[in-house]
C-alpha cells in the first residue's frame, strides 16, 4: 500500500510539474518579472538579513536596499536603452556598412585566388546576410532589449512586496512544516535559500567583472557603443560557453563596420575571446567549483526549455534557474538523483589537494547552520 501510495504522489507531482511549466508559459508576461524580482530579491537577502541583525526597522531596510538597486537599475537602463534605441535607428545603415565590407574582402579573395566562383559565393551570402536579412536580425536582438522595461512597473511591484517581507518567510515555513518538531525541513529551507544567495552573488560580480573587461576593451580600442557591448558582456555572461561567444561576436561584428584595417578587428576579437576564456575557463571554476557546474546536456536542455517558454530572457535566465532547481532537489531525498543527473563530477583527485573554491566554504554546512541560527534568532 505504501508503495502505491508513493507512486500515486510521483505521478501526480510529475503532472504538477507540467502543470507549472504550462502557467509559466501562457502567464509569460506576469510571470517573468516575478521571477527577475524574485533573483533581485534573492541577491540582496544577505543585506537584508545584516540590517536586520543591525536593528534597523524593517521599513527603513525595504526603503533603504529598494531605493538603492532600483536607482541602480534605472541608471544602467537609461545608459543602455539610448544606446538601443540608436542601434534600432542605425540598423539599416549598420546593415549595408556590413554588406559592404563583406563586399570589399570578395573581391580582394576573387583578385587574389585564381578561378575563384565570386557569383556562386555570392548566391549563398545572400541568403544568409543580405541587408535586409541583417537589417531584421538587428532589429529582432536590440528591440527584444529595448523590450525589457515595458514591464517595469509590474516587476517594481513585484520587487517591493518581495522585499517587503523577504526574511518572514521562515515563519510561514514553520507554518507548512507543522509537527516538524527536529527543525529539519526549516534547515533544509535555509540551507537551500542560503545556497542559492550565494551562487547569484557570486555570478553576479563574476559577471560584473566580466562587462567591466569587455567595456574597458571596446573603449579601448575606440569602438563605439563600447559601454552596450561592455552590458551584453555582464548579460551574456549568466549563459555558458555561448554567451561567451555571443559576447565576444557582436562587438566584433561592430568592429567589421566601424574599423577599414583588418589589424584592430583581430587584435579586439583576440582579446575579447582571451579575456572570456580566462574568466569562463579559469575564473569562475575556481570560485565555484564543481559543486554547481551544470553537465552539458543540462545546460543545453535549460536554454532550449526555458527559451521555448520565456524567448530571449528566458534564454538568459536558463542557467540560473536550472541551478535553483538543482539546489532544490540535492535537499530532497527522493529527487536527489535528479540532481545528480544535473551535475558534473568533475576530474577526480586526491583529497585534500588544491585549495576549496570559494562558494563551497560559503555554503559549507558549518557556515549554513551558523548562518541559519542567526536567522532563527533575528
């Protein structure tokens, strides 16, 4: 009886699952600023919970961190929707600057290797970036963009109301846990949200440091808009090996229309695409570790997936939210493996050799619980 009773749940929590997922889908447009406004929730409880320890009355701490990273929002959307609204405007001209400088290096290959087929090379460009084509292509990416804030009131309230009672939660968790007398399902709650503060402040400066890399680069190299391209690294960033390489493409895709030299476009590819391997490669698995690195498969499913639901933000979110739902399913014991299936092992070692990332001696359990015990007695 047990044993049918555990497989009548798994069925009906698998079609609870769909049943989400279906919501998330039809209710995109209520439902994607309550997720941005749940991660900005999530990334700023650290500051909440300090505050909080601080005696600060609650309304002044909501005031206080909304004022603060909702000004920062708007100085970085008034920065980038001028920039937008400006490619938008460009995009034909940008378009047919690229068209032709495609154009001039035919013909240089044409004079250049004997016997060479221009008109069947031709036949195929057009297919692909004829200005029009690009043209439509530039206007889809930088109005999804210019996009962003047609929500912004919706995604206000959401912040607020989510900020306004971000540390209550533990009380309603106690409510739903009941007879829950060991405390477990409330550690485990905290454990979770405390892993998952974690993991977005730590990508976040990574990403961070990633667009200011990008930004001082292109402004380096006097390419225009370098401070777009500088945000769509910080962006891009949040996905996996081809966010790296979108990064990289578009400001070097730039770099084709604005530079006559071949010498700057490849000295500015190179070190875009050095600096992204570095931080991708090098960086970020030394922070984190393999204690949250997505497999391949994960990764790829969580972009088609959420792509499929949300377009190009649900693309970006992809990765974060798939971690969240591995977090999430590493405390149940019997979801546990899907978790697993998620993850990565990583190259095995000896133990004891190398040094511990740093997200796993934050979210270490001694950490967690103390940090959890300070939480219970705030």
């Amino acid at each position: 009886m047990d044993t049918y009773a555990k497989s009548i749940r798994n069925i009906l929590l698998i079609l609870l699952i769909i049943l989400i997922f279906a919501v998330l889908k039809e209710l995109s447009r209520l439902m994607l600023p309550l997720v941005l406004a749940s991660l900005l929730t999530i990334l700023n409880l650290p500051v909440v919970m300090f505050l909080e320890r601080k005696k600060i009355p609650k309304i002044l701490i909501t005031l206080l961190v909304a004022v603060t990273t909702l000004g920062l929002l708007f100085l970085v959307f008034t920065l980038i929707s001028g920039t937008v609204e400006q490619l938008i405007q460009d995009k034909d001209f940008l378009a047919a600057q690229f068209y032709r400088k495609i154009n001039t290096s035919i013909e240089w290959l044409a004079a250049t290797v004997p016997g060479f087929n221009v008109d069947l090379l031709w036949v195929e460009i057009d297919k692909i970036i004829s200005p029009k084509n690009v043209a439509s292509l530039l206007g889809t990416v930088f109005g999804t963009l210019g996009n962003v804030g047609s929500s912004s009131v919706l995604f206000l309230v959401y912040y607020l109301i989510l900020l306004s009672g971000a540390t209550r939660y533990h009380g309603y968790i106690e409510y739903v846990a009941g007879s829950d007398k060991d405390g477990k399902t409330r550690q485990i709650w905290a454990l979770t949200q405390e892993s998952i503060s974690a993991y977005m402040g730590i990508k976040t400066l990574i990403s961070i440091i990633t667009g200011l890399t990008a930004g001082l680069i292109c402004w380096a190299f006097g390419l225009q808009f370098a401070l777009f391209w500088g945000f769509m690294g910080f962006l891009l960033n949040y996905i996996p090996s081809i966010g790296s390489i979108v990064a990289t493409a578009l400001p070097v895709f730039m770099a084709v229309i604005q530079f006559n030299g071949v010498g700057p476009i490849l000295a500015l590819g190179i070190l875009l695409g050095v600096t992204q391997f570095l931080i991708g490669s090098v960086i970020d698995p030394m922070i984190m570790g393999n204690r949250l690195r997505l497999n391949t498969v994960t990764v790829i499913f969580g972009l088609l997936f959420w792509g499929y639901i949300w377009g190009v933000p649900g693309m970006l979110l992809s990765v974060p939210l798939m971690v969240m739902i591995r977090l999430l399913l590493e405390r149940s014991e019997d979801l546990s493996i899907i978790a697993r299936l998620m993850g990565n092992p990583g190259k095995p070692g000896k133990p004891g050799k190398g040094k511990t990332p740093l997200f796993v001696r934050l979210v270490s359990p001694k950490n967690l619980k103390n940090g959890s015990k300070s939480q219970s007695g705030s």
